[in-house]
C-alpha cells in the first residue's frame, strides 16, 4: 500500500516542474537512518544531497543557509516534529518543497498532513520507488488520486 500523497497548498509549486537533479536536504533524527537514506540517494543519483540534519531547529537554519529545491524530512522527530517543521518552512520559505517520510500510512496520519503544508508524503517502505515517482510526475499531477488508484489496486 503506498501513502504517497501531494498536498498542493502553494499553486506556484504545483505548476513548476522539477529541476533536473535537485538539490536536497535530508532530515531524519536518526543518525543511522540518515546515513542510510543520504547513502541510497547518492548511490542512485536521484538528488543532488546538499546537506543533512538531525532537528526541526537544525533543518530551518540548513534550509536557510543551503536554499535547496527539496527537504525530504522524517514526520516523527522528538522536540519539534516534521509535521511542524513542514509548516515553518513551508511558510519561511515558499518556493522549498517539503516531501514527509514516515513509517505510518494511515488515512488519520495523511490527514494530519495535510495541514502541514508539506508538497508530499512518502511511506518508508517505499521511500526510493515513491520518491522516484513524485520527481518524475508531470507537473500539475494530482497525486492525492492516484496515490488513491495505487492503494485500490493493492
């Protein structure tokens, strides 16, 4: 079951299509897990990893100092969750589009999100195949629907 979902809250983001290798900022509180996922995305030359953080305040001082395209953040990080750090950033800083990572995928954890202002929502599990997804979407996609279609076919 995927949990992919786009949470178009900005009109300008919806319409402007990817840059060809963005540049990224990965969050996670784990050290272990941030290696990891940094490590898969440089091994497969997805993004272009521009930084690493491990906290909601450390993420909203890299995203300022870094500018990247992308903020790929974990959704259930101690002190200030990825949840509010989406929100922060989505309003600091506009044209970054925040992706949430989290091993939940439930209908009440996607609702959640959804005020969050974060641009998508990728099930862990998943994290490689949707990410590579959400990147090579037609820009105006409306991913909530076929995040729907993928989880009626499974």
């Amino acid at each position: 079951m995927s949990a992919a979902l786009a949470i178009n809250t900005n009109p300008h983001l919806s319409t402007r299509s990817w840059p060809a290798k963005p540049r990224a900022l990965v969050v996670d509180d784990s050290p272990t897990i941030l290696h990891a996922i940094c490590s898969l995305l440089e091994h497969r030359e997805i993004v272009d990893v521009v930084g690493r953080a491990e906290s909601g305040q450390e993420t909203i001082r890299s995203v300022s100092d870094l500018k990247p395209d992308l903020v790929l953040i974990d959704a259930d990080m101690p002190s200030m969750s990825g949840l509010r750090t989406s929100l922060l950033l989505t309003q600091s800083f506009p044209q970054t589009r925040v992706v949430l990572m989290s091993m939940d995928n439930t209908a009440q954890f996607r609702r959640a999100c959804s005020g969050c202002g974060a641009f998508a929502v990728i099930y862990k599990p998943k994290f490689l195949s949707e990410l590579f997804k959400l990147l090579h979407a037609e820009p105006d996609s409306n991913w909530q629907r076929s995040a729907r279609r993928r989880k009626l076919k499974t």
